[in-house]
C-alpha cells in the first residue's frame, strides 16, 4: 500500500480569515511587543497629531508604532527593510494584521512623531522598572562612537573652505571674462544662442562654491556664538554656555581646523581606536541588575567628559530616584564630576588611568594629581580595592551593551541626519534593547 502524504494545495484559498494570534507560536516576540505598545504604552503624543478628518483614513497610529519597535528588536532599522518583512514574514504581519504599509509611509511616520517615540523610552524603562529588572544599585556609565550617515570624506576644514572659495572664485571669473571676450567673434558658430550660456562643469563649481560659502558662514557664526557665550560667562542664563572645550579662536574667528560635513553639518569628525570616523557620541547608563539602559543621549562631541552630570540627572529624571553606586571610564574624570557624584550622594568610581591586569589598581601615571584633591583620593581609593573594586564591574555592564546593540542588533550607524533626529534614533535603539531585555526577563 502506498504511503498517504497530507495535502498540499497551493491554489486553495482561505476558507476563513486567518487570526494573527495564529500565525506565530503563542508566546513569540511579536505577540509580546504588539500587546505591549496596544495594553501598556500610553500613545496619546502621537494621536494628538491626528486632529483633522479630512483625507483617507491613514494607517491605526498604534500599529505603526508597534510595528517599528518590533522592527528595531528584530535588528530590521531602513525604512524599506520593514516595509519587505511586512510582506515576506508572518512574525510582521502578526504585528500588522496583514497590512501592509510602504516603505515612504513608515519613512514618514517615524520622522513625523520621532520626539514621541523617543518618549517612550521612559514608558518601557518604567515597565523594565516594575518587573524587577532595575534596581540602581551599581550603573555603569560610557559613551560609544557611532558613524553618522555621512561620509568623512564630506568635511572640509575651515582653512581649506578659504582657500577652495578663492580658487572657484577665480576660475569662474575667469570664464565670465573668457566668454564676454569671445561673444561677438563667435556668433556665427552658436546660430541662434547667445554664446555666453553657463557649461556644466562651470554651473557645478558654482554650486560647489554656494555650498562652501554657507558651511563658511555657518562655521564663523558658531565662532561668533561661542565667543559671546565665553563673554557672558557660564553663570548667565541669556543663553546657552561656551562650551568646555572650545572649537574656535578666542576673538570669534573660527579655527583653522574646524570643520563642518556637508552632507550631515551637526556630525562631527571623531578619533576611535580603529581610526577616524564622521559621527556622533553615544551615550547610554546601564543598571548593573539586567543590563537595561536607565539613561542616553548623543552629543556631536569627541570628549566625555563634560556629560557626566547631564546624564546622572536624566537618570533621577527616568527613574525618580538615583544609582547609589556609578563606575566610568577615564574618559569623565575630573573634579567637577566627582563633585558632582558627591553632591548628589552617589558611590563613584571613575578611572584615573589604565588599569594592571595583574591585580586590577591603577598604572603609574606620569602626572601627579594634586594632594588632597577629589582625583588624587579617588585613585587611592581604586589602589585600596585592587581587583576587589566595585569599578571592575564597568566593563561587564556597559561594554557588553554596545556590544549587543552593534552586533546582536546590527545598529552600526545611524540612519537619519541631524543631532535632534540621531537623538530620537538612539532613544528608539535603547528602547528596543530594554524590549528584548524585558522579553528575556518574561519568557
């Protein structure tokens, strides 16, 4: 007797709508965060912008939101990425209902309400908080750099924008005068033109001069800036300070290094250990208990440590209250920052130097700190712990998390251009990272 085979009929249709709960496993990912964003956030900034009735009706708000988180758990951030899987895979589509948005759509949605998205950051930590997941006992603080969606090779330093502007200059007046010169002799040969139209390599070097004139005068008003805040001093509240490490001459004249990108003018050129890159500053504080991200921000900034107060207050401002212990890197030390750990009651341990593997206390440094300052008894304090220091836990914490994001996640650049929009991009990374963390935690 032959052997029966179960039917496989291709051309056979639904016989009744299918249930999305039926088209993943019952306790798989995308059940989880759909049924997250639709029972526990609160989307209320995102339908506010819908006030008008007019137009076809748009995709639900809740739907698009929640296909975006599970998308950026799932390491799928482009656009058309999420646009392909909500057609090709079933977990999306449990988390569409089948529908099916195009990619401009979702491109659109995520730019029109990414401040709001970014909110929900705070939300999902606060659910992280509740299933026991944060405690604030010990959060590891550190920055990371990441590429921005620009190319390195797209900056040009304020001395070469001089002299550039002054050899397009020449060379375009120089064909002005040419062609003024040769009009009347050459009529016969252009009939009916004029003789004087603008070639194309001519119109494209005008262009080229029209964009190093505006980075010129966007790179000397920002010297200008600094200079004013430099001369109000930090203390005055009219405006934003000069900033610790200034970019530019003290006369507000900028630096003949400075530079500004074209494609992406907010990024900035940034050393890492593999070299250079265009980029943005990275910023996350990790709670030792489950590795979730209990603070973070993006900074066009090659330094550290001016952030390191500015992140311990997001930190009371998520959680409503602060970490009893922090470890960083020695990329933040400096005295105002130990004040600051002080100040706020908080158990710091900051680098001074590179640590012995040995036995895990600081190398000798060449610079001697002063005596009976804040950094001189932290590294007494980090020599007194040896391996036993509570800093030893940073790396264990923090680093694994940028680990997970950039490999695990396959976040290895930013997307959108612009501080403010990188801002809401890394709030949604971290967002997806505690997602996952949360749904280890359940499962």
């Amino acid at each position: 007797m032959a052997k029966s085979f179960r039917p496989w009929d291709v051309e056979q249709s639904w016989l009744l709508p299918p249930s999305v709960q039926e088209l993943v496993p019952p306790r798989h990912p995308a059940h989880f965060v759909r049924e997250i964003v639709r029972s526990k956030l609160d989307l209320s900034a995102i339908f506010a912008e819908y006030e008008e009735e007019r137009g076809y009706p748009p995709y639900h708000p809740s739907m698009m939101t929640a296909l975006l988180l599970y998308g950026y758990t799932q390491g799928l951030f482009s656009s058309r990425k999420l646009a392909k899987a909500c057609e090709e895979r079933v977990d999306f589509m449990a988390v569409t209902a089948m529908q099916k948005p195009d990619y401009r759509t979702i491109g659109k949605f995520r730019l029109r309400h990414l401040e709001a998205l970014g909110g929900l950051f705070v939300q999902v930590l606060k659910l992280c908080s509740r299933a026991g997941l944060v405690r604030l006992g010990h959060v590891a603080l550190d920055g990371t750099k990441m590429k921005a969606n620009a190319s390195k090779h797209k900056a040009m330093s304020y001395k070469r924008m001089r002299e550039t502007e002054a050899r397009l200059r020449a060379e375009v007046a120089a064909w002005f005068q040419r062609a003024e010169a040769e009009d009347t002799s050459e009529d016969a040969d252009y009939g009916d033109r004029r003789g004087d139209e603008m070639p194309d390599w001519v119109a494209n070097k005008m262009e080229r001069l029209a964009k190093i004139e505006e980075a010129k005068a966007a790179l000397e008003e920002e010297a200008r800036e600094e200079a004013a805040a430099r001369k109000r001093g930090d203390d005055d509240d009219e405006g934003p300070p000069a900033p610790k490490t200034p970019k530019h001459h003290i006369d507000g004249t900028p630096g003949e290094d400075s530079q500004r990108n074209f494609t992406d003018p907010e990024s900035r050129i940034l050393k890492t250990r593999e070299g250079y890159l265009q980029g943005y500053n990275a910023q996350a504080a990790v709670d030792a208990e489950r590795q979730i991200i209990v603070a973070t921000e993006v900074f066009a900034a090659q330094n550290d440590v001016e952030f390191l107060d500015e992140m311990l207050a997001q930190i009371r401002a998520n959680t409503g209250r602060q970490t009893h212990e922090l470890s960083a890197d020695y990329g933040y030390l400096s005295e105002a920052n130990l004040i600051a750990c002080r100040r706020r009651q908080i158990d710091a341990y900051v680098a001074t130097g590179r640590l012995r593997h040995a036995d895990g206390k600081p190398k000798e440094s060449k610079r001697q700190w002063p005596k009976g300052s804040r950094i001189d008894a932290m590294e007494q304090k980090l020599r007194r712990g040896g391996r036993r220091s509570r800093y030893r836990l940073r790396k264990q914490i923090v680093e694994p998390v940028f680990g997970q994001i950039k490999s695990a996640l396959g976040f290895a650049r930013f997307l959108l251009r612009g501080l403010r929009k990188v801002r809401g991009e890394w709030r949604l990374i971290a967002t997806a990272h505690n997602l996952r963390k949360l749904l280890a935690a359940a499962a």
